[in-house]
C-alpha cells in the first residue's frame, strides 16, 4: 500500500525523505546564538528580492576574548580582516 499512497501523493515521499519539517533541536530559538554558542552573532542577508537567508557569524577561538561584549558593526568588521572564512552548508533541515 506504500508504492500505491506515494504513487498518489509524491509530496509524502519528499516529505519523509528529506523531514524539512522538523526543527532540531526543539525549542531552541536559532535566531540568538549567542545563548548557544561563544562569540556568534546572527546576520541576514537579502539575496533577491523577497529572499532573506539568515547566517551565524562565529569568530576564531583566538579572537574569542576580544568579541566579548561587541556589538553587530564589530563582527561586521572581522569578517574583513586578512583570516580566511570558513563556510559551513548544514543541509536540507531548514534551520540553522
């Protein structure tokens, strides 16, 4: 009966294949990394219009004491500095 319900509804199966309706992990509000993690701050950049893809921007261990307490514009800033980035594609779960 599975072939024949997916044969009827083909949204099921990516649906379950892919599970970008859940959100792990739960009750956690991604938008504040700050109380999940040291030295992290969230951004939003537009892409097109219509489209806002929101990122976590996570300063080096090395440079940990010195992002204590800064605001926005200083992680701004960082990113234009001589280190190289790092980035990191979590997949389909549709969260952070």
């Amino acid at each position: 009966s599975v072939p024949f319900l997916v044969r009827l509804f083909p949204f099921i199966l990516t649906k379950f294949v892919f599970l970008n309706f859940l959100a792990f992990p739960f009750f956690v509000d991604l938008g504040r990394p700050e109380l999940l993690l040291n030295n992290t701050i969230s951004l939003y950049l537009a892409t097109e219009p219509g489209v806002t893809v929101g990122v976590w921007h996570t300063v080096p261990g090395s440079s940990g004491a010195e992002a204590q307490g800064k605001d926005q514009r200083w992680f701004e800033e960082a990113l234009a500095d001589a280190h190289p980035i790092i980035i990191y594609l979590h997949g389909n779960g549709g969260t952070r």
